[in-house]
C-alpha cells in the first residue's frame, strides 16, 4: 500500500507539534504472563497513561479527556491492540533466539509521528533492550540506524522482514498522522472556545495547561484493551 511521507498537516498553530506512544512490556524469569505500559504523548507532555494491571486509562490533561470522545479514538484503541501484540510476539522471538529467558528482559518501543513547522508530517520508530534505545528506523527514507551495540542483533532480524517493515510504515505514516490531524483539530476547538469565554481576547496559543507527569525516556505502553478500553 502507498505511504503518503509527504503529507501535510494543517492547523492554525506555528509551531510544530508531536504525538508519540511509548511501549514497554517486561518479560520477568517466573512470571506467566507478560507486564506492559503505555503512555500517550502529545508534545512531550502525557495525556493517557495505563498499565495492564488495572481496567481503566487514565487520562492526564483536558485534551486526553476530548480525545476520548471522538471516533478517532475507538479507532486507535484497536491499532494499540495490535502494536500490543506485535511487541509481545517479538519479546517471545528474543527470548527464543538468544535465549534470555533465564534473565529479565525488556523490551521498548517507541511510535512518534511530528508536524513540522513547514507542515509536513514526519514519522520514525525507536527500539530498545532493558532502558537503553539502540535501534532508530526513519520512515522518511527507509533506513534503519544502529544507536547501540545491542540495536544490531534486532536491525539484522527486521530490515530484511518486508511485513515487519511493511506494518510500521502503515502503523506510524497511516494511522499516528491521523489521530495527530484529529487531536490538534479538536485542541483548536479547545483553544477557540476558551478565547470565545473570554470576550474575544487573544492568547497565546498554548492556552492549555498539561497536567505534567514524572516519566521514564521512552517507557510507554504496551496496550491491553478492549474496545473502549484497554485491557486483557
């Protein structure tokens, strides 16, 4: 299927604007079954948090508590689902072929599409073993990047998988860059009804406050949901 890399975004705002899902899911020796977290960002700043060990999301700003109205959303819970899945059959690859299931293991992944300032949407992923971020793959031009020593092993499995490939690209450029439009339309709504509640004054357009969260780099997600919600 074709990947519009070249798509642009459009919006009242300036500057340019990001969202991000952050995947973790932890593989402990003993344990029958996997942990995981997911954090949803926008700007850097968290606006949904959850763990697999509880039914209910947590959104942490008023533009997570939009978000989760409109029809975008139902969409996107689906999609989380299946990047959920994805992450944990590769955990199980990892510990199958270098045989680490003896240790605790780690694995993160990163999901990040941007507007930048020129309007043109950008996408990438970033993966890592354990807290430490070794693999990069920019879907502007295909490439993957080693950041690590520990990234190598994982370049080598994936560049060459063409489905693997294949679904980031759809994941990251299909469906992030469209929940992106959809958010930053609704927070432009935000921000109009807030000017309108005050007679028409002008404000900056960062009018909305973030409820700011303490989090690890790129710890975030691994999804267990339901339709609606996330959850096994």
């Amino acid at each position: 299927m074709p990947f519009l890399l070249g798509f642009q975004c459009w919006s009242f705002f300036e500057d340019a604007h990001s969202l991000s899902y952050n995947f973790t899911v932890d593989l402990q020796p003993g344990r029958r079954q996997l942990w995981c977290e997911v954090q949803g960002q926008v700007d850097g700043e968290v606006f949904l948090s959850y763990d697999c060990g509880h039914a209910k999301i947590i959104f942490t700003s008023l533009l997570g508590e939009e978000v989760k109205t409109i029809k975008a959303w139902e969409i996107q819970v689906e999609t989380l689902r299946d990047i959920r899945d994805w992450i944990k059959d590769q955990l199980h690859d990892f510990t199958l072929e270098k045989r680490m299931a003896r240790d605790p293991l780690t694995l993160q992944a990163r999901m990040a599409c941007r507007c930048e300032d020129d309007r043109h949407i950008s996408g990438s992923w970033q993966f890592g073993l354990n807290g430490q971020m070794s693999l990069h793959f920019d879907l502007e031009n295909g490439h993957w990047r080693v950041d690590h020593p520990g990234g190598r092993w994982m370049k080598e499995k994936w560049e060459s998988d063409r489905a693997v490939t294949d679904f980031l690209k759809k994941v990251s450029m299909g469906d992030c860059r469209a929940w992106l439009q959809a958010f930053m339309v609704r927070w432009e709504e935000m921000l109009k009804t807030t000017v309108s509640e005050k007679g028409g004054e002008s404000d900056p357009p960062l009018m909305v406050t973030w409820t700011h969260s303490r989090v690890c780099v790129c710890v975030c997600v691994c999804v267990c949901l339901r339709k609606g919600s996330i959850g096994r």
